[in-house]
C-alpha cells in the first residue's frame, strides 16, 4: 500500500498498483513495484505501514486513518476500534464454544446408537474423552460468562483448552 503525501498531509492512498495522474503525469501501476523507494518519494509516494488490526469478532475497527512521518518517509495507517456489544460477543462465543464441543465429540455418536440398539458398551477412552470435552466446554462457557470485557472473553477463547482424544481416536468416525 502507498500513499501520495502533500504538504505533509496524506493526500490519497493507494491500496492496490494503479495507474494514476499525478501533476499531469500519468504514471503505469507497475511503477509501485518496479521503482525504488527514492524514486517513488521523489513525486511524494511513500510506502504505508499498515496497522494491526484488533480481531473483528470483538471489535468494530472504523475507517483508518494515515499519517506520514517526515523522520521516517512512512505512511502510517491506524485505526480506532471500539469494543462490540459485551453481551452479543458473549452470546456468539459460546455458541461457538459448544459447536466446537459437538464437533470434537460428533464422530463418536456412532457408540451411542450402538448401545441404545445392540447394547454393546462404549469404551472408557470414548466416556472419559467425552466428560473431558463436556467438562471443558462448561469451563469455557463459565469462563465467557464471567468476563468483564470483551478483551476477557477473547482470552477465555483463545486460551480454551480441549481434551485430547489421543486414546479415543481409534473410535472415531468421519461424518458429514
């Protein structure tokens, strides 16, 4: 990304190679890439250092914002995110909690039907990876809804931690 800097002010960003009229120049878009750094700031293009951007599910980000700094010959974009809504970002973390719950515990549901049909037991690796994921989940899910903040419900999921079906793999069937 590049931006045309006049006055010190970022006057257009390019966010993609383009041509464009600048002072009455037309110039070709493979000038961004094929000209050197000195070359571009010579008619005041100068390279953007792009923000880092707060993760959408928590946070709304806004329009960026550019500025240019003369020590360094950059463009800087940043952006002023705002917290969603506490409860939605709760409401959507958990249900996405559980999904992963169902979806890590899914491919066994076939020794469920087993034993309701033909009463053949389901393995103890299957029962105890199954009350390690439920137990996970509540933990999670317990942990989304204590949060005090988004930033808190962000690192309840990040930090989630999911029993390993190591020992219950063998088991496992793919379903769609």
């Amino acid at each position: 990304m590049w931006a045309y800097v006049e006055g010190g002010n970022v006057h257009t960003v390019y966010k993609e190679a383009k041509t464009f009229i600048l002072n009455g120049v037309r110039y070709p878009s493979n000038m961004f890439n094929l000209w050197t750094d000195s070359e571009k700031e010579a008619i005041s293009i100068y390279t953007v250092t792009k923000a880092t951007k707060k993760d959408r599910v928590y946070y709304t980000l806004g329009n960026p914002s550019y500025s240019f700094n003369s020590g360094t010959k950059r463009v800087t974009e940043s952006y002023s995110p705002t917290a969603r809504n506490l409860s939605t970002v709760k409401t959507e973390q958990t249900t996405y909690t559980k999904n992963q719950a169902y979806f890590r515990m899914k491919g066994y549901g076939w020794l469920v039907e087993r034993k309701i049909y033909t009463d053949t037991a389901i393995p103890s690796a299957v029962t105890t990876y199954v009350a390690a994921v439920r137990s996970s989940c509540a933990t999670i899910c317990t942990n989304i809804a204590n949060a005090a903040n988004v930033d808190a419900v962000k690192l309840a999921v990040d930090n989630a931690s999911w029993a390993s079906d190591t020992n219950a793999v063998a088991y496992r069937r793919n379903e769609s």
